[in-house]
C-alpha cells in the first residue's frame, strides 16, 4: 500500500514545495538577484527537480536574464501546481474526516454528504460514484504526471543554452589549459631541482670518491676502503632518490597492480581504517590513473594529518566514461584549499585533464571530496 502511494506522495510533497519557494521567489526576487543567492536557489530547485525525476544534474551558475524568466514560469506554474496539489491534499482530508465521522459522532448528528458522498456507511461511502470522489481520484491520479512536468520544465528552464554553453566551455578549457601549463612547469622545475640538487650532487661525491681510491690503488689501502664504501653507499641513496623523483611522475605501483590494487595499497598505509568500494573501472588511460592515485593519495593524507577522523571510506566508480572518485571522513571537518591542505593541488591536477572537484567540509565534519575525471 505505501509502496503504490509513494509515487502520489513524492509528487504532493514537491508540489506543495514548490507552492511555497513560488510565493517567497515573489516576495523576495530583488534579494535572488544577487549573483550568490541566485545560484543556490536556483541550483537548489534545480536538485530537486533532478531527485524528483531520478537524475544527476550538475551544479552552475545561471545568469539574470535566464533567472528572471525562470522566476516567471516558477511562480505561474509553481503557484497553480501548488495549488492544485493544496486542493487535492485537502479533499483528502475531508474524505478522511468524513469517512470517520459516522464512527465518531452519534447517529443524529452524522453529515448526509461529504463532498457529495453519502456518509451513510462506508460501502456507501467508499463506492460512491459521486462527482466529488471522482475528481478527487482523478486528481490524485494526475499529481504524479504534473509533477514530473513541472519538475521537466524547470531542468529546461534553468539549463545553460546551447551557446552559453559553448563560451563556458571555451572560457573552462582557457583556464584549465593555463592551469595545466604552470602546474606542468611547476613539476618541471621541482623535477629538475630534485636532480639537481640530490641525484646529480651524489653522483658527482661518487665520482670524487672514485678519482680518490684509483690514487690510492698502489698507496694506503684503508683510505682505498673507506673510499669505495663510501662510494657504494652514496650510490645506493642516489638510486632512492631517483626512484622517489620517478615515482612523482608516475607510480610504479600503477603499472604493478594496477588502479584498484594501488589505491587498496595506498588505503591500507593510511593513518585510519577505510572502508573501500571500487567497481568495474575497465581500461583507464594512464594520465587519468596517474591523477586518480595522486587525488586519493593527498586526500587520505589529508585525512590522516588533519581531520582528526577514526574511519574514512574510498568509493570509485565508473559511469559511462566518467571516473567518479569519492573520499569521505568522520572528521572534524573545516577543510579549505589554504594553510598547506594540498586541495589546491588536487583541484590543479583534476583540472589539467578537464576534470572536477567537489569538496564539502562543514565545520563539525563530514567531509566529502568527489573527484570527477573523464576517461573516454
């Protein structure tokens, strides 16, 4: 029985939503222009009317023009939707209220007719063909479709034109090219000075070390000793920091095990516990792996320096050819992409391939950092 009347339910509840949000856009439509307030109200219909129809619709700004003529159809037919689910919820309540009365009061003062249904009896009152009932059934009936189209024209209503979306998408990839070529330059500079000043300063005491034992070949063994020691140990310190430089270009763990198998690994050193949830990823380009390991690798880093979280919880998923990477904690919450966090970083790697980050972090906790990277 709930079960068929959830869909009625789902759609009364909005409506009467909408009734409500139509008459404070009314009242308060000076206050929705400012850029800020426009986009979370707007943004916050927009998720609902997605909800509603069993969707994902991302969050973007809307400019005023289109605002206004959102504001316009929501308050015409978010008022008459509204009204009309008023009515129905009504009506209900009356049936139900004079379902009950032949129960409740005595028998001389029982009402003859409730919305023109008998109140002799419920058989009569429940199987009365009478005008009342019939509309009010009909009504019910029709709330769900009425919904679903109110919920359908505010997505088109609120969505980026053709051509505003275009210039987005020029204005987006102008940005993130700029910020792929200093975030590019900067791992150029940080590579060159790794080498510079670990891998090539050791590989130049080797080579010192070495001119000194071949002088010492026919004179003081021990120093002979001590150089080749010396030499052989400073070797090795170079090889882990080049191994350490090569791992920030990209993991060799990626190509060892593999996506789900490096960030098992990565999870598993974290500082807390971590539930972890990887579906069927199929075949990821290497840059888009690259990325994802870096992302969750700073994330639960973060988790572990920061949050003062006791468990955190790992879900990749693939969508069609969108790689979604969700990290979550029980932390305190607060995160912001200043004070050494590393989320600018993160954000500046998923940028670089065109991706998106999403990070949500009340003060109190959770919070909740969703990747998104296209792998087509």
């Amino acid at each position: 029985m709930l079960r068929a009347l959830a869909p009625w339910l789902r759609a009364t509840v909005y409506l009467l939503r909408e009734l409500g949000t139509a008459v404070t856009s009314l009242l308060s439509v000076l206050l929705l222009c400012h850029p800020s307030m426009r986009r979370s109200w707007a943004d916050w219909h927009r998720q609902r009317a997605a909800r509603l129809l069993g969707r994902e619709t991302p969050s973007r700004d809307v400019d005023l023009p289109r605002l206004l003529r959102w504001l316009a159809l929501h308050v015409t037919f978010g008022v008459a939707c509204g009204l009309a689910a008023l009515i129905c919820v009504g009506n209900a309540l009356l049936l139900l209220m004079g379902l009950l009365l032949p129960w409740v009061l005595p028998t001389r003062e029982r009402p003859e007719t409730v919305l023109d249904i008998p109140m002799a009896g419920w058989p009569e009152a429940v199987g009365s063909p009478s005008v009342g009932s019939v509309l009010f059934a009909l009504g019910c009936l029709a709330l769900p479709t009425l919904a679903t189209g109110y919920a359908r024209l505010t997505l088109a209503a609120l969505s980026t034109s053709r051509t505003q979306a275009l210039a987005d998408r020029v204005a987006t990839l102008t940005r993130t090219r700029s910020d792929a070529l200093e975030t590019h330059a900067a791992e150029l500079r940080r590579i060159e000075r790794d080498l510079h000043d670990g891998t090539q300063a050791r590989l130049v005491a080797v080579a010192m070390r070495l001119a000194m034992a071949r002088r010492c070949l026919d004179g003081d063994q021990a120093t002979l000793v001590r150089m080749l020691r010396e030499a052989t140990e400073i070797t090795e310190e170079a090889m882990v920091e080049l191994r350490e430089v090569l791992r920030g270009i990209y993991p060799p763990i990626l190509a060892d095990r593999g996506l789900p198998g490096a960030l098992r690994t990565v999870a598993a050193r974290g500082g807390v516990p971590v539930a972890i949830d990887i579906g069927d990823l199929r075949r990821i380009p290497a840059a888009i792996e690259a990325v994802a390991y870096f992302v969750v690798t700073e994330a639960l880093t973060n988790v572990a320096k920061h949050s003062r979280a006791t468990e955190a919880a790992l879900r990749v998923s693939r969508v069609d050819d969108v790689l979604r990477v969700v990290v979550t904690d029980n932390g305190v919450g607060g995160a912001r992409e200043t004070g050494g966090s590393g989320l600018a970083g993160l954000r500046g790697r998923a940028h670089a391939l065109d991706g998106t980050v999403d990070v949500v972090s009340p003060s109190g906790g959770p919070t909740t950092i969703t990747v998104e990277l296209p792998c087509g």
